[in-house]
C-alpha cells in the first residue's frame, strides 16, 4: 500500500513539481494554465497529473485548482507512521555485520552497531548539524583504517578538510599518494563556476557521469568493502537535477553500496520538499538519523532519534544532544564548556 500511495503522488517529475509547489504555496488557488505556467510546463504535460492528485483527493477542483491543506496532512501522518519502526527490535539480522560510528549519540541509539555494508540518510532541518555528523563520521571511519570517499556538493573540499582538521585529525596524512584513504570528488566547483584542483571532480547535473566517478573513486580504495562514501548533500543534488533522475541516482547508489559491501552516508534538509518525496527517499535507503532544533527557555535545543535502521536495533525516541564544532555532536552531559 506504502508503494502503490508513494507511485501515485510522485509517479512522474511533473507530479513531484506540483507536490513541491503546492507544499511551498499551500493557498494557491488557479487555472491549470496558471499552474503550469508557475512550474514552467505546458498545461497539457500536467492535466493528467492534476487528475490523478484530484482524485487522491490531495487537491480539490472546482473552476480552479487549490491545494487540500487538511488532506495533505492527513497524508503525511499516514506516510510518516509507516515510516517509523513500531519498536526496536523490527528486521533484526543475526548473521549481518554491524560496527560502531564512533559517534557516542549515534552508537546510544543503536545498541548492537549499525550494518557495515548500509545506505544511511541523515536528515533534519538547518541548524541541527547533519553536515557536522557526517563530517564527525568521516573522522571516526579515518580513525579505524577505512577508506573515505567524500562527495562535496554544498562546499569545497578544503572547507571540509578544515572541519575535519578542527575536530583533531590532519587530513593531509591521509591523503599521502600511494596510501590515500581520504578522497575527494568535488562537485561543488561546478556549480559556482569554479576549476576544482581535486583529482576527482564532476557536474552533478550529470548524474550518469557522477555515477561512473563515484564507482571509479570505490574500486580505486584499498580494500573496497571497507570504504565510507559520504555525499553532502542530497538536497542539492535533487534541486539541481530534478526528483525522479535523482531518484534513479539514487537507487543506483544504493544497489552499487550494496554489491561492493561498503557504506553510505548523505544528508537531506527535511523541510526542502514534500512528505512524500522525502517519504519516497527514506525509503531507497536502509536507515535514517533524523535530527531537529526546537525553540526552548535556555535557547536552542536539538534532538535525534533513528526511526529507521535495517538489520540492527535502534531507538526510535528523541535524544537530546549538543553541537560542537571541534566535538561533533555529543551527548549534552559530554558537551566542554
């Protein structure tokens, strides 16, 4: 049933566009011609996609389009409680390997390890620190002899490099010719116009192209079922690319983590697009670290949870945590003064 709702709300990229436009303008009340002319289609590329929402129920139609508010959420509580484990102990896997992130908040929330050979999406709203993790998963992977491939779509490498050096580890030491463990594939140059000086670089609007970059960066490791490929961020990615060649991407990605046995981590801004998108990606990927940032009476206050992790268990209730630029993230008693 999960599938068959999902295949209906973003069955083509015009269906994706207009649940991404009507999510960002919820009072929208016009023409087909006026809503295509919005999304830059031709009326008669979205009249049958129009149809199909209306007859979800997700919009309404009179003489005008106008997006049900009340229905879409309705739909997104569906999506979201099937998202979430009902406990635990849901897809324990005996026989599957898992490790430790090293990261102490992460590790908290997965009591056995999560599986080494597995595609996890780091999602949550700005200002919780989902580029910070992944960077602090990075430092952790270095730190027991893996292999990293990171893939830069929001900053260059250097930046990242600087992170990683603020959080106590030299990356030059692991960028030794002969004995990489640290690679980067810049993508991010090409997006401001930039010639990236890394020894892998790509257009991510290519997707094809980053794809065969990616697998090349993998089987050039040392020991390819050892490798962590982190991608900061997926959000990029599907704004510059379009949700359903992403989707493609990402699926790929996947399947090629899975048959060369290493992990993956990327980062998704969950208030970037609608529930069912976000709801469509969570599901290609085997776990998700969901974080968000909540106004308190001392200030800021983040949380995270799993609510997803094939083959481990996991918890899936809010934890407090902190930010530190030169700590990761860390459980709040753990946080330096």
């Amino acid at each position: 049933m999960k599938s068959e709702l999902l295949e209906k709300l973003i069955g083509s990229e015009t269906k994706a566009e207009l649940l991404m436009y009507f999510h960002d303008y919820p009072d929208t009340t016009d023409t087909i011609e006026g809503i295509a002319e919005k999304i830059h289609r031709k009326p008669q590329e979205i009249e049958h996609d129009i149809s199909d929402l209306v007859e979800l129920g997700l919009l309404q139609e009179v003489r005008v389009i106008s997006f049900n508010k009340a229905r879409d959420r309705e739909i997104q509580g569906e999506i979201s409680k099937r998202l979430i484990s009902p406990n635990m102990f849901e897809e324990q896997s005996p026989g599957l390997l898992r490790d430790l992130t090293g990261v102490a908040i992460v590790d908290s929330l997965l009591p056995d390890g999560y599986p080494s050979s597995s595609a996890v999406l780091v999602m949550g709203d700005s200002s919780t620190g989902k580029t910070t993790l992944i960077i602090q998963m990075v430092v952790e992977a270095l730190k027991k002899g893996r292999d990293v491939v990171f893939a830069t779509l929001d900053d260059f490498p250097d930046s990242v490099r600087e992170s990683i050096k603020l959080m106590g580890l030299d990356p030059k030491g692991f960028e030794v010719e002969g004995r990489r463990k640290l690679v980067f594939i810049d993508c991010y140059s090409f997006l401001v116009g930039v010639k990236s000086l890394e020894q892998y670089s790509e257009d991510p609007q290519r997707l094809s192209d980053l794809s065969i970059v990616i697998s090349k960066a993998l089987s050039e490791a040392h020991d390819s079922g050892n490798v962590l490929l982190a991608l900061d961020s997926l959000t990029t990615l599907i704004q510059r690319s379009g949700v359903r060649p992403s989707f493609d991407f990402l699926h790929t990605l996947v399947a090629k983590i899975r048959s060369c046995k290493a992990s993956c981590v990327t980062s998704l801004s969950r208030k970037a697009f609608h529930p069912a998108i976000i709801a469509a990606i969570q599901d290609k990927v085997d776990g998700v670290i969901e974080m968000k940032a909540e106004d308190s009476p001392g200030g800021l206050s983040r949380y995270v949870r799993i609510p997803k992790m094939r083959g481990a268990r996991h918890t899936t209730a809010w934890t407090a945590y902190d930010r530190d630029p030169s700590h990761g993230l860390v459980l709040p008693s753990q946080n330096a003064p």
